[in-house]
C-alpha cells in the first residue's frame, strides 16, 4: 500500500512536471493542474489515512 501511495504522488508530479514543460513560456491546462493534483492527493490520502501507525 505504500508504494501505491508513492506511485500516485510521484505520477501527480510527474503529470504536472510534464505539462510545465510542454507549455512552457505559457501557463498549463487548468485539467492537467487538476488531474495532477488528484493524483498526488489520492496518493497522499492513502499514505495519511490508510498507513496510520496505529501501535
């Protein structure tokens, strides 16, 4: 569960990484900002309240 975690918020980045770059000097798509954002806080999410050390 913690790489799943970790695979979300690194494909946020990435996504958000890539659509700086590919429309770089301009700002990006307000969707690529989005999706990038739910899948870096679907990744965050699962780390924060699904890894929950509970000892």
């Amino acid at each position: 569960m913690y790489w799943i975690a970790k695979i979300f918020q690194a494909a946020g980045l990435a996504l958000m990484g890539w659509g700086f770059i590919k429309y770089f000097p301009h700002l990006m798509p307000h969707n690529i900002f989005l999706i990038a954002g739910v899948f870096f806080l679907t990744g965050w999410a699962i780390q924060a309240y699904f890894l929950k050390d509970h000892g």
